[in-house]
C-alpha cells in the first residue's frame, strides 16, 4: 500500500483519518507541529510515525516542502495550509514525486450561495479573509491540475463536529453556555428569525470522504468536493432540536440581529454574523456519485453525540 504523509494529523479530522489509513494498510505519516494526543485514542497510533515541524518557521526558510518530499511519499493530505504560497511551496516541492496531493478547503469558499443546496461547480464567491485564501489555494491546485498534470484534491468540510470540542452552537457561535441554557429549559434569544443556516459535518465523515477520494483516484484528481452532512439545519429547527432531546419544552425569541448582538459578548456576536452571514447549505450528491460518500451522521446526530460528550466531561452543566 501507499507511503501517507498527513501533515497536521492530530487534529479533529486527522483523529479518525488516520486510524482508517492504517486500517486500510497504508504507511502513515503524521506531521505535527508538537506531540499533541488525537481527540479520540485508538491503537492504530502505535504503528503510525510522527514527524516534529514548525511549518510556519519552515514556510519562512523555505525548506517546509523539502521536509516533506524528503519523506518519500506517495500520497500527502494537507489539512493546515491557509494561505496560497505555502500551498504552492509544498505542491512544487511534490510535483513528479507524489501520485495524490489532496488539500482541506472550507464551504466558506462559496460566500453567499446562488442557489441551494450549493454544488461544486457553482462559481466562488468568498469573503473574508479565510475564505478568500482558500479559494484562491483551490483554485490555483485545480488549475494546475487540469493544465498541468498535479495530482490534486480538493475537499470542502462544514463545521466540523466530534467528542472533545465545542460545536457550533444553536445561535451560530462557540459559547457552551448556549447548551447549557437550552439544557436547563432557559429561553433561549436567537437573531433575526432564527431561519439562517448551518451545516455541520462529523470528522469522521470527513475521514470518509478522503477515503474515498484516495480510493477512487482517478475520479477525484482535479476536483473538489462539498464534505458535509446529508443536510443543513436552520438555526431555530436546531435550538428546538436540542431542547427535545434535552427533553425540554422549545422557549425561543427572537430579536434583529442588531438587537440581538448588544446583548451578547462581543465575540460571540461576531462569530455568529460570520456564520448567519454566509448561511451555508450544501450538497453531497457529487462525493456520492463519484467517491461513493455516504455520512454516517446527520447534522443533529454529529452534535448531539459531541454535547453527550461534553456533558459527561463535565463542559457542559445541565
């Protein structure tokens, strides 16, 4: 099997990537920053081999795509590259030496979507400064794969969501304390109408789907593809969702989002407009048909099993 290299592999994708590449009989490679533990422990870890960089720094010397190539391997999967020279580095760096480079995108390339659910081939349109790195990162590997024979992939995760984080919340932000209201029966104030959309992905599914790009290679070369749940949620349907399963009777309100902000921290607020602002909603039809992609989680299910987790770890206080 391959030689993988999978650079930042201990993080919420890479806790369940990796376990399945070693699965899979693959020789893997996780290239980490320092020794930091995968959220989820498995015995897979005991054969895989980890290498110690600073990207950043080895951006700045030039020598991070070297590093790599020096690994000898057959398959790179980045998950931690934000801007388009670092990704350019590493994949002149690989040209002619690896048979699949694949590269962890954002939904949040679309910006504001056309129509929805939003599929792959529907123009970009970013804000931001995340999402406009990223389209450019895409857009670029995509290029040079279709002109130039660079074995990319792309994939595009949504909010991504598994035991040992916070998810996004029922009001578009981070704070646990949403949950702990909602847990309690407290009312609940959301923006606008609550009707904004999120769309989460468990990391697992995510794993999945870079599975099967690597299985279905010559399907998956030169495209990109949407790595997210079945469906979006809104956020009302979600904050009602979770007060039933909580086994609370739903007590929402409803305030412009103006109104709504003044009463929340600051950075609450602004994590909430970045989200609700781009309403994300996508489909899946494309991993489906050509990775054969099928989640295991719905959005709800992916939340609810990383709440479930919280609350037993004593995050979340009923």
């Amino acid at each position: 099997m391959a030689r993988v290299i999978v650079i930042g592999g201990s993080g919420h994708v890479g806790t369940y990537l990796v376990p399945r590449l070693v699965a899979a009989g693959h020789r893997v490679v996780n290239v980490a920053r320092g020794a930091r533990r995968p959220y989820s422990a498995s015995a897979a870890w005991a054969e895989v081999e980890t290498v110690i960089a600073d990207r950043d720094a080895e951006d700045a010397a030039g020598s991070f795509g070297g590093r790599i190539a020096g690994l000898a391997p057959d398959i790179v999967i980045d998950m931690i590259s934000f801007t388009l020279a670092s990704t350019q580095h590493l994949a002149e760096a690989l040209r002619g030496r690896v048979q699949h480079f694949l590269h962890c995108g954002t939904i949040w390339v679309y910006g504001h979507n056309a129509a929805l659910p939003a599929t792959e081939d529907q123009p970009l349109n970013p804000f931001g400064a995340y999402g406009t790195q990223k389209a450019e990162i895409e857009t670029w590997l995509l290029a040079e794969a279709h002109r130039n024979g660079l074995p990319a992939t792309v994939f595009r995760p949504g909010h991504i969501v598994g035991p040992g984080w916070a998810p996004l919340n029922p009001a578009g932000n981070f704070n646990l304390n949403v949950f702990e209201r909602i847990a309690r029966g407290d009312e609940l104030l959301l923006p606008n109408f609550g009707l904004e959309t999120v769309h989460h992905v468990h990391a697992d599914d995510v794993a999945q789907l870079v599975m099967g790009a690597i299985a279905n290679r010559s399907a998956s070369v030169g495209e990109a593809f949407n790595a997210v749940s079945p469906q979006a949620v809104n956020l009302k349907g979600y904050a009602t969702a979770m007060y039933r399963w909580f086994g609370k009777d739903p007590r929402l309100s409803f305030a412009p989002y103006d109104n709504w902000a003044a009463a929340q921290p600051p950075q609450d607020a602004q994590a909430t407009l970045e989200h609700i602002s781009r309403s994300p909603s996508h489909s899946i039809a494309k991993a489906g048909r050509l990775l054969g992609y099928h989640p295991r989680y719905s959005s709800l299910e992916a939340v609810q099993e990383a709440v479930a987790w919280l609350v037993a770890n004593g995050r979340i206080v009923p």
